[in-house]
C-alpha cells in the first residue's frame, strides 16, 4: 500500500448560490479528527451565482486561509474544478506544495449522494473516509464505483446525453462519451496518464462528484497544459455535454486510476473484486477501463 503524507488540505468548492451552512460542521470536524495527521486547511470557494459569496466569522476562524474568486458561470463544477487544477498547477509540482490533499465538493455536496452515503455519521465522516483513503491510495479509490447498473448515471462507451432537467445542453460533444474519452482525457503521450477505453468495458466514477485526490497524483496524471486543454472543453457555455462527461471521466482526468490495480489486489476476495455494480473479476477480463503503464514521475 503506497503511502501519500500531507500537511494542508485544499477543499475546493463549485458554488453556484447554494447554502454553505454545513460547512463550518465540517471544518471543525476535520480539525479536529484524531484519525487525520496534523494539517491547515486551506478553504478555496469558487462562486458563480449572481450574488457576491461573503465569507462568515466561523468559517475564517477554521481555515488557516480562505479565498473566494467569483468564476464566470460556465461549464459545471468540471470548469472550477480545472480552473483550481490550472492555477494551482505549480504549487503541487513543488515540493512543499506536492504534500497537499485536494477534497473537489459541489456547493450542496449531499445533492446525489447513493444510499451507501447513510453509513457514514454525516458529511465530515465521509470526507474523513475520502482524506484517509487518499493518505493510503492518493485518491478516494474506494469511493471510486461502477455504476452502470443506474441507467441515468450511466458511464458506457456509447453514453451520451441530449438534455439535463428537460433543457437541451449546448454544445453537443457530436460523438458519443467513450470516442470523447479516448480523444481526450485517454491520452497516453509523452507524460500523460493514459487508460484505454473500448466498447463493452465500464468507467469507475466519483457519483455525486465528490472525491479528493493527492497533489503528486494531479501532477503525475499530466501536464498543466494537458489540464488547460481540458478546460477549453467546457469554458464557453453554461450546461455543455462535455461537462456531463467529465462527471464520469474524473478517476482518469486525475491520475486516481493508477492505483486501482494496487486497491483492487489489496480488496479482492476470492477472486473478486468489490465494486458499486456487484463484483467482477480481478483481472483482465473485469470489464474495467484497461490502465496504460503509469508514467514517470514527473521532474519539479
């Protein structure tokens, strides 16, 4: 089991104009954990709603700093999220700043939350799970699920999506999500984190977008102009398809792939492996995306 210490937490959250209130619950709850190692919390809350986000006393008196940047309000949660990844790049390829864990939260993180989230005492409790998974798998692996037996949260090869809430979305990718994939987030050049994608295989995805992922993950996954690639897919418009598809692409956008073949090893039983859609085999023939050879460390 690979072991990633950190010493900050970044919690980055998409808003739009949802209610904030649980979140000084949580920053206390994370503060004071006895399970966490010994961290700042460094709060970034990017906002898109028509009206400014301020701050209040009790969420400032818990992180050790706190920055809000209003956003223009295009492309989902997967523009902020790029937008962070983008502009924090540098940071997590330095040495002090690659010790980080980066929790990614919508404004109202319970929103589509599965049933499995009832076992866990709340939300603090649940990203306490993510953070300590991330220490031991550089990501909230265990979190990461198949979810194919949901036919609206589909995450198949010829996946596509016409309207969200009755509204068509625009612009339309033109192909289906397994061909956008390969194109863009499978990769595989110099430096970058590829996984293959072919007909019949299934994504593991963070449901609800909710995940956290280790700073030195982010960095070996690709580079920051491959991430900046990446946000031109969604930074025009308001509801694109593409953002649609990045809600079931971000295991592979972040690097969090290259450690399932370790979690899976470390979690089968009898041959199987335990998974959001059932179990499956633990090998070639899974079903899951096929990884690429892990590059290498990317030099800081």
């Amino acid at each position: 089991m690979g072991q990633y210490s950190y010493n900050c937490i970044e919690i980055v959250i998409a808003r739009y104009k949802e209610d904030l209130s649980w979140l000084p619950l949580v920053l206390e709850e994370l503060a004071n954990s006895t399970r966490l190692p010994p961290c700042s919390i460094v709060l970034f809350v990017y906002n898109k709603g028509p009206e400014p986000y301020t701050v209040s006393p009790n969420i400032s008196s818990l992180a050790s700093h706190v920055h809000v940047q209003p956003l223009l309000n295009v492309g989902r949660e997967s523009h902020t999220y790029l937008h962070h990844i983008v502009s924090r790049y540098e940071a997590y390829a330095s040495p002090e700043g690659s010790r980080t864990a980066v929790l990614f939260l919508q404004g109202d993180p319970t929103d589509h939350l599965p049933q499995w989230y009832k076992e866990y005492d709340g939300l603090g409790s649940l990203l306490e799970s993510f953070l300590l998974d991330t220490q031991s798998w550089g990501a909230s692996l265990t979190f990461a699920k198949e979810h194919e037996y949901v036919e609206h949260f589909a995450a198949h090869y010829s996946f596509n999506i016409e309207r969200h809430n009755g509204i068509p979305v625009h612009p339309r990718v033109g192909k289906p999500f397994g061909v956008w994939f390969q194109e863009h987030v499978g990769g595989g050049g110099a430096g970058e984190a590829g996984a293959t994608f072919r007909e019949g295989q299934l994504l593991r995805w963070w449901i609800a977008v909710l995940f956290c992922v280790h700073a030195s993950r982010l960095v070996q996954a690709r580079s920051r102009d491959s991430y900046q690639q990446l946000l031109g897919c969604v930074d025009r418009d308001v509801d694109p398809e593409a953002g649609h598809y990045f809600e079931r692409a971000w295991v592979y956008v972040t690097g969090a792939h290259l450690g399932l073949p370790e979690w899976d090893a470390a979690h089968a039983t009898a041959g199987t492996v335990g998974r959001g859609g059932g179990s499956a085999e633990a090998d070639s023939g899974s079903g899951v995306v096929g990884l690429a050879d892990p590059p290498a460390q990317r030099q800081t």
